[in-house]
C-alpha cells in the first residue's frame, strides 16, 4: 500500500514540474494551457439571445433591428432598413434646390432639410402602397416573400392606417411651401398611387417610376423661386427620368425569372440582353439634358465637370454589370447614390464659382445685419 502510494505521489510531483517547466515566449506550460482554454472559450458563439459579443452598428437596418418588436414590421414596410430607395428619390430634389440657389450661395439648408424629412414619409408612403397592390405577387418572389404584408406581419388594414399617417405627416411638410409648390406636390400623388400598377400592364413600369421619383427635380425649384423655370426645370426632370430608367432596369434584372413566371412586366425583360445598348442611350440622353439645364442656368466648370464624372460612372456601371448576377445588380444600383451625390456637390461647387448679382449680395448684407442687431 505504501508502495502504491509512493508512486502515485511521485508521479504527482513529475506531473507539477514538468506543468511548471518555460514554454512559449518563457510562461510556464500550465498558465499558456490555461490561457489557450480561455481564449476558445472567448472565441465561441454567444448563445442565441445573449448579449456577450454583440457589436455596435449604425447601419440603416441595424436600427431598425434594434427597435421595439411591434414597431420594427412598420419600419421594414416603409423600407427603412433600405435607405437606398430614399436617396434615389432625394436626389433630385437636392439638385432643383442647389441649381434654384442665388449665384455665389449655398443651397437653402432649410428647404434641403424639408425635402429629406418628406423624401423619407414620401418613399415610405409609396412602399406601402406598392407592397398593398403587390401582396399577392410578393409571396411568389423569393426576393420579397418575407416583406411584412406578404408574410402576414402586417395586415392590409394596419398597412392602411399606417399610410394614412405618412401621407398626413406628409403633408404637413408639403404645407411648409408655397401655394404653388403645394399645387405640384398634390398632383405627384396621382403618380404615387399608380406606378405600383403599371408592371400588370406595360413592359415600361421604370419609366413611370421615373416620373414619380424625379418629381422633386420640379418641385425643389418651385419651393426656393416660387414658381418652375421651364428651362431648366424641364432637362432636369428629363434627365433624372433617364437615370431612373438605368438603375430601376439594372434592379429589375434580378426578378426577371420570377416577374416572367408570374406575369409582371419590365424593361429588364423587354431589353433582355440588348439591355445594355438601351442603358447606354439612357446615360447619354440624361448627360446631354444635365448640360442644357446648366447651361440654362449659368453653371461653372465645377457642374460640367461633375457632370463628366457622373457620366463615366454611369459607363463603368453599365459596362461592367452582369445583368444574370443578381448580387452585381444589387452593387450596381446602390452605386447610384454615388452618381447622384456628385452631380449635386458639382452644382454646389459651381454654384459657388458664379459672381454674386448685386440682388444676391444686397440679401447677404441684409441677413448679416439682422444677425448683428439680434
């Protein structure tokens, strides 16, 4: 028994040392084993619902994931966690202010601000709308089967009040402007109520979407003037309606198989593979229309040269996308809000390189004055 004993405490006493003999970077083995256990556990997976682990983000649908349970189907519905639709219809209208602003000055912050709160209401109206009419057809689609009225999270009657609230958030900010531009914003409602309709009956529903989502090219200008300039409000509406044309084709191309099966209709499958030769006409015509509205509005070298810019991109997009690759379609359109970003700090900058007009220079001077008396 002694025996017995006697080796057990020897190996005991061989086990220690050797756990204590320097290992790596001179730790002692035991406390390397120690740490090595400790990392893998810190490397493992949370388990589901746990905190530990999660990381902070700002994006779009990080915040609509973190909202309230109840409230995050309503965000998903008016597209929250997809900004890229209310960028695209933002746009526009930053152009039409910027090119509306006196030579010499920026853009009317107020107006650019205004324009945003009712780009978001706006697009989140005519997402609800849309996913209304297209309920059926929604579950069909692989892409759009879990939006929240196709998966049930939302029933169409809830959809209904809800866009009875944007629509009237809506239009207490469209009563913040002109008579004139109230007028025009009011008519734009007959375009955001139908264009959800023109895929059932023709293969040119990008072309109405156009007509809806440039609508602020007119009404920017409206609100700063007081009324549209033909001139340039027209190649400017023209143009945005090409754009449109481009990237709602490009974004078409990844439903086309279930839009065949269903019996939607778009340019994606009118165009087919002659899509890009269409694209191209497209990005031409909306570069000629950008130059006629700067040129009617006296813009600088800084506009044409942004202009040059957004035209290259629209080529490279063109050029490179793969039209049966839905993931390329998706990069291809989101790139878009880089395209129009840059018109607008082109009409910004060369906004800025125009000579003041005494009328302008006597406004700056009254404004400074009434900030040095308050």
């Amino acid at each position: 028994m002694l025996r017995f004993g006697g080796a057990g405490l020897a190996r005991g006493l061989r086990a220690v040392r050797s756990a204590w003999l320097p290992g790596p970077r001179g730790l002692p083995l035991a406390l390397v084993r120690t740490a090595g256990a400790s990392g893998a556990r810190e490397r493992r997976a949370p388990a589901p619902g746990t905190q530990r682990g999660r990381t902070l983000s700002l994006s779009a649908a990080a915040v609509v994931n973190s909202a309230p349970r109840p409230l995050q189907p309503y965000l998903r519905l008016m597209r929250l966690d997809k900004p890229i639709g209310t960028w695209l219809l933002y746009l526009p209208c930053t152009w039409s202010i910027g090119l509306a602003a006196d030579p010499g000055c920026f853009p009317d912050w107020y107006m650019l601000s205004l324009f945003g709160t009712g780009a978001i209401l706006m697009r989140g109206a005519g997402c609800t709308i849309n996913d209304m009419w297209d309920r059926d057809f929604d579950k069909k689609v692989m892409r759009t089967a879990n939006r929240p009225i196709a998966a049930g999270d939302i029933s169409t009657f809830q959809a209904f009040v809800f866009l009875g609230g944007q629509l009237t958030l809506a239009l207490g900010v469209l009563l913040c402007l002109n008579y004139y531009s109230i007028a025009m914003g009011a008519a734009s409602l007959l375009l955001v109520v139908t264009y959800p309709l023109m895929k059932r009956v023709t293969f040119w529903p990008q072309l109405a979407l156009g007509l809806t989502f440039n609508w602020g090219a007119l009404l920017g200008w409206s609100a700063v003037k007081g009324s549209c300039d033909p001139a340039v409000c027209l190649p400017l509406y023209f143009s945005g309606v090409m754009w449109t044309l481009i990237y709602d084709t490009v974004y078409a191309h990844q439903d086309k198989k279930d839009d065949a099966l269903i019996g939607l209709k778009s340019t994606a499958l009118l165009f087919r593979e002659d899509t890009k030769q269409w694209l191209s006409g497209f990005a031409v015509a909306m570069v000629g229309a950008l130059s006629l509205a700067g040129a009617n509005s006296g813009q600088t070298i800084p506009y044409y040269a942004a202009v040059a810019m957004v035209g290259a991109h629209l080529a490279h997009q063109i050029y490179t996308v793969d039209i049966h690759r839905a993931k390329d379609c998706w990069d291809k359109f989101t790139s878009n809000r880089t395209a129009g970003l840059l018109l607008f700090l082109g009409i910004v900058l060369g906004n800025l390189c125009k000579e003041k007009t005494e009328e302008a220079k006597e406004a700056a001077a009254t404004r400074l004055e009434s900030e040095q008396t308050s």
